[in-house]
C-alpha cells in the first residue's frame, strides 16, 4: 500500500487554467481518507502554494509540503522546515554575469528582499503573477557573497534560453542541481536540493520506504523525484525526460491525469 502521494503543480496537479479539477479534488480526499499522505511538491516559493494547500486540506502536523524545487521542506501545520539547502548571493553573481554574457535574462530568490532581478523581463513577470509576489530590481553585485539566495534562475524565450544552456561550462554541473522547470525557466539549486531529496526527507520523517512511495511530474525538475519514488508517474503532456524518467504514463493535466492515476493505484 502507498502512503505518501508527492504532486507536481503546474503541468501536472494544476490543468492549463491553473485550477484543481473537481475530480483531481475526490481523489486526493479519498486517498487522504485512507491514510495517505498527500505533498505538494513545486519550484514556486511557499506564497504561490498557500492555496491549493488550503483548498486540499493539507494543514496538519504531520502534512508536509516542498517548495522551491526541494530547497525548503516544510511542516505545513507547524511551519517546522526539515530541510533546507540553498546558496548564495556569490553564486547569484555568478549566474547573473553569466546570463549577461549569454544575452539571456535572470531572476533570483532571496531570503531577505523576495524575488529579485537585475532588470525586468517578460518571464519575471510570469513567475510575479504565477505566485502573487512582488518583484525587487536591484543590482546583483551589491548582494554579499553569504546573502541567502534560495535559487537562481536564468530565464528567456525557450530559444534563447536553449542556446544559452549549449554555450553553458560543464562544471556548472558539479556546482549546482540544474534543473528545466518551463520551457524558458532554468533553474540553479544547491547541489544538495532537488525534489528527489525533498520527499526523502519527508519519507524518512515519517518512517515511509521509497517504494511506498507515488510521484508524479511532467518537467525536468520532477525528475529526481519520478527516480527515488517507488511508483514515478508522469503526464502524458510531460516532456520526453520525465516520461523517460517515469514507471508508468497516465493521462494529461487536462485530463485529471492525477485523478486517474490515483484511482488506478492508490484507492483500495
């Protein structure tokens, strides 16, 4: 029996209007009726997740919820985090010069002043009104070297943002989780943090074995945990990685692919 079902949310708990279907909605209840736990696993910060937690009813002590991409874990009843890894605004230097080289925008989240950017763009805004947050211009290279920056981001027109990651160095592979949360989202993580990590660490909070364990994606930041979990799924609107990445295939996020996936393998 599967205890701990870890949700994707855009592309995949959420359809192309960005809402929870009614039938999604009967799922997670009758799953969560039986005892499982529900996660919502996403790279929005916490504020853009604050209402679909609401509308599922994940608020107890023993709910937890990951955000930026696996960085932060928390205790959504408690507000407890059982895990955080992030970097720092040396590393937020680092990219922003980078992005300037490659003719490509970025944006970043710091702990301090929210999402910030060195100038805005198009997909800056996307991110401001995808999560109901504000957006700070400031020059990356006041930032100190040990400001806490919970991600980078480099961000621009899916080309662009294509030709800008061939021309990237290879060690940046080593320095930082890289993971492609949209078409035009690139995302630089603490090498310690991805979702995979994330609902380990709440697995192993609640004594859970991976393979007890159902995830479900469909972009390459879900991959990490489409890999731990016992049953990974991914939609059928996913990119060709996360099907790649996947055990199984279920419907897309316009066709209450995770209900379907939850009644075919969790409900009793």
């Amino acid at each position: 029996m599967y205890k701990i079902i870890a949700l994707d949310m855009d592309g995949t708990l959420l359809n192309s209007q960005k809402q929870i279907s009614p039938r999604t909605k009967e799922a997670i209840a009758k799953a969560q009726q039986q005892g499982i736990r529900v996660v919502l696993a996403s790279g929005r910060p916490i504020e853009g997740i604050r209402n679909q937690l609401a509308e599922l009813n994940i608020a107890s002590d023993s709910d937890f919820v990951l955000y930026y991409n696996g960085s932060i874990v928390e205790n959504v009843g408690t507000g407890e985090i059982i895990h955080q890894d992030i970097i720092t605004g040396k590393d937020a230097k680092q990219i922003a010069r980078m992005a300037k080289e490659l003719g490509v925008h970025t944006h970043a989240f710091s702990q301090i002043h929210g999402l910030i950017t060195p100038k805005n763009s198009r997909y800056t805004d996307v991110e401001a009104e995808i999560n109901g947050i504000t957006i700070t211009e400031m020059d990356f290279e006041q930032l100190e070297d040990d400001h806490p920056i919970i991600k980078s981001m480099i961000i621009d027109e899916p080309e662009l943002l294509a030709k800008a990651i061939e021309q990237m160095p290879a060690e940046l592979q080593q320095q930082f989780t890289m993971v492609k949360s949209a078409p035009y989202f690139l995302e630089f993580l603490n090498p310690n943090s991805n979702k995979g990590v994330g609902l380990k660490a709440v697995a192993d909070y609640l004594n859970v074995s991976a393979e007890e364990v159902i995830s479900m994606g469909d972009a390459g930041n879900d991959l990490h945990m489409l890999h731990y979990a016992g049953l990974g799924i991914a939609m059928a609107n996913a990119m060709e990685e996360a099907k790649q990445a996947a055990n199984a295939i279920t419907l897309s996020n316009d066709e209450d692919g995770v209900a379907v996936a939850i009644e075919k393998y969790a409900l009793s």
